[in-house]
C-alpha cells in the first residue's frame, strides 16, 4: 500500500511542564481493509496520547501497512514517520547474536569456544562457553542489577569497560544449569566480537550485516556525539496525558545487548534475510531456530493462530521495540515507539490478529472522570503474587481526586487512571487494571495484566 503520512495526538502532551500543540488525527483511515482495521485499533491510544511511534508489517516484498503516529521530537514538532530512527533496546542482541555466527563461518571462532580464549583473565573464562552466552546460560550476573549501573550508563563504555563492572561478581549458577536472562552475557559477546575480528563492535556489524542487507538506517549508537538524523527523541508518561524526558542514558553503556538504531523496515528486512537463509549458512540459522528458555540467540520461539513465529522485544528508556516473524508465510510485524510505556509490547498480538484477519478489540483505554470520592473505594496497601516480575512487590494506592497514585515498594510511582466501572489503566507500564469485589461489594485486589494477569490482593489495614 502506498504510504500516507498520519499523525495523532490529543490537543496537547506535556513536556517539562510545557503544554505543546499536536496535530489531530485526520478522520480518514488507510486503504485496505486491514490497514483500516488496524488503523482504528490504534487510534484509541493515540487519541489518548498513549501511543507514538511507528506499526510496519509486510508480507515477503508487499507490505500491508506502514504508519507513523505521535511525534519524533516533541520540542519541534516532527511527526514519526517509516524514516525515524529508534533505539530498539533488547532487538539488539539478534543482531550480536548473528554476528557470532557470521564470524564462526569465517573461522573466526566457535560457539563451543570458552571466554578464556578471548578474555584470558576471566574469572570461570574456562568453564563459560559463548554458547551459554548466548542462550543466557552463563550464571553472569546482570549488569543492569548493579547498583552502580544506573551511575555508570550515564558515561561512555567501551565493552571491556562493561565488562569490568560485572567478571568479578559471582556466579549465580553454574554454566549450562540453568538459564536467567543477563544483559550482561551480550556485553561479553561484544568484547568477544572486537578481540575475534579486530573491528569495533558498530565497524563489524556494518560490514557484516548493515551494508551486506542494505539496512542504510540502522546503526550502533556507540559514539553521543554523534548526529543521528532522523533520530526520535525517547519519552514516558507524565501524568494523566502529558509526556516527559527520560534521564539521560549513553547508549554505549549498552554495547552488544540494547545499543542499536533503526527504522522499522530495516527491521523486517532483516528478520527476512536471516529467516530465509540469505544471512546465514544452514547450519548456523539452525542454532538460531534452537528451542529454549530465555531468549536464545536472542529470538524467542512462539506459535499464535496455529501459525509459527519468532519474536523479540526491547525496551530501554525512551523506547519499545516489538518484532515478530511468522515462519510458516515469511509475514513480519515491527512496532517501535519512543516511549517508555510498554504499550508497543502489549498491542503486538492484537495487531498480528488484525494482519493475519483475525479481529482484535482494544481494552478500554479512555479516561472516564469518576464522581467525587468514587475512587477511595479503591485505595490501601495491595501486593503482587509470586510470580510477579518482582514477586510479592507491594504498592500504596492513594486518591488524588482524577486517579490513583501508586506508590510501590521499590520507590517508583505510577498514576493508575479510570477506565469505567472497577477498570483501570497503569498509564506508566500500560498494564489494564480490573478490580475485583466479594460479595458484599468490597474491594479485594485486582488484576494487574501486563503481558499477562498478575492476581495481587489487597493487605489488611
């Protein structure tokens, strides 16, 4: 379908405490009706300012809908476009991973190869191979857990600089026992990758992947100083409809496992040259389409509408990345936004429904203003189950009149905002919020579904 530049916003978002003026969504929808079904999916969040970036997803060469929502750079004005460049977090490490092999092919080195032989001062270099690397079976603590991180990403890093914040931290278990997803494991690997080939970690992946696919958008973001054009700025929710910075982050602190820029459709070209063999030997892309916890390879192995598909998600501040390929048909689907709120994760598979002509509704995401004290049904102390992100993590919710405040046990808080009746909206995370009630009408927890339900209870007073 041919593309037509769209853009929508509420009346105006937020920014450092500025109300800015935004286009409005034109009432037209795209050609096709599943670019139209898909379009009017979407536009509840972006009406509600819940949804800036960009949605692409083709089919071998035909691409069935490309568009652009929100705005790029909100200080001036510019729209998102099949042209911005996002940072696409965790999508990165498909890339790493592919480099691994290219340079296996080439003799370079060998997965079954242990740390020791590119890092010689490893501490348990002999016994962490890059096959555990790769497949987050290292035990390597993750860098991102450090308390000094947060400090640190906010410098340049070189990946042995990465690596030296973590080798000396023990183990968390030994290799190829189990598997625990470590951002840390992809630090190593680009360290592996530049002593291997005697390139940069950007130089080589441009050589052996960018030019070779013609991925022209798509980088390492190694270097601060660096202009990127057509690069979106990264934001989060502000509130009940503003938006803001997030806190400054030097990518290079995420070399090898979050570093890379792209569009979107470099994205699906990409997915396309390695799942179709044109990347990568036979013999290598089989390790890649391996089963297995934890992203291995950095691909996760899924099956939706009876249909095979390989997925990968980012998220880093500013930014969520979504790419998923379909195997069986060679369809791919890339969402990339610039911001921190999960909701580019969350609509995936409703926006593979839709491409696929399955229907897909979307939650109640508009504010609905409560009578007064309505909301103080809602308020005390609650906690998460076990099998929460942070199990048993606990939160405060307090009534500040047009919402709740949550206030959770590691410091954060997010505003929860009022979606009709006992349903609710974690504007932050993008998590639907649906209380439950006993018999008598009284509060009792509710569902937290972000990803997937999470039951928590309310704690007694």
């Amino acid at each position: 379908m041919g593309h037509k530049q769209r853009w929508g916003l509420v009346a105006g978002v937020f920014l450092s405490g500025v109300l800015l003026p935004c286009p409005g969504h034109p009432a037209e929808a795209p050609a096709g009706s599943t670019a139209a079904a898909i379009d009017a999916y979407l536009r509840p969040f972006v009406e509600t300012n819940n949804f800036s970036g960009v949605v692409y997803a083709s089919r071998g060469d035909q691409d069935l809908f490309q568009q652009g929502y929100g705005l790029a750079s909100y200080e001036h004005g510019v729209p998102n476009t099949l042209q911005t460049r996002f940072h696409i977090a965790s999508v990165s490490k498909s890339f790493t991973a592919a480099a691994i092999l290219l340079l296996e092919e080439r003799g370079k080195l060998s997965t079954s190869d242990p740390v020791s032989k590119f890092v010689p001062d490893y501490p348990n270099g002999d016994k962490i191979r890059l096959e555990h690397l790769l497949t987050h079976g290292s035990g390597i603590p993750n860098v991102n857990d450090l308390p000094e991180y947060k400090r640190i990403s906010r410098f340049p890093q070189t990946p042995a600089e990465l690596v030296a914040l973590f080798r000396d931290k023990p183990l968390e278990f030994e290799p190829g026992a189990r598997f625990r997803y470590s951002n840390s494991n992809y630090n190593v690997l680009a360290l592996v990758l530049e002593r291997a080939s005697g390139r940069g970690f950007g130089d080589l992946l441009k050589e052996s992947i960018f030019d070779p696919l013609g991925l022209k958008a798509t980088l390492h973001d190694g270097d601060a100083t660096h202009v990127i054009p057509n690069n979106a700025t990264g934001t989060e929710p502000d509130g009940l409809r503003g938006i803001k910075r997030v806190p400054y982050l030097d990518w290079s602190s995420k070399t090898g496992n979050g570093s890379l820029v792209t569009t979107a459709g470099d994205l699906c070209t990409f997915a396309r040259a390695l799942f179709e063999g044109r990347l990568l030997r036979p013999a290598s892309l089989a390790k890649v389409m391996q089963p297995g916890p934890a992203f291995p390879y950095g691909w996760s192995e899924r099956e939706r509408f009876g249909r095979k598909l390989r997925g990968v998600g980012g998220r880093s501040p500013g930014f969520i990345a979504s790419l998923e390929y379909f195997t069986d048909d060679g369809t791919c689907i890339a969402i990339l936004t610039n911001s921190y709120s999960s909701v580019g994760q969350v609509i995936a598979p409703d926006i593979s429904a839709l491409v696929v002509g399955q229907p897909a509704v979307p939650p109640p995401v508009a504010y609905v203003r409560p009578r007064p004290g309505v909301l103080a049904a809602f308020t005390g102390r609650f906690q998460m189950p076990d099998d929460y992100f942070v199990p048993g993590a606990t939160l405060t919710l307090l009534d500040r009149g047009d919402s709740l405040e949550a206030t959770w046990s590691n410091g954060a808080t997010t505003i929860i905002y009022p979606a009709g009746g006992d349903h609710f909206v974690d504007r932050t995370f993008w998590a639907m919020v649906k209380f439950t009630r006993d018999a008598g009408g009284e509060v009792t927890g509710f569902t937290y579904n972000l990803l997937q339900p999470f039951a928590a209870r309310k704690l007694a007073p």
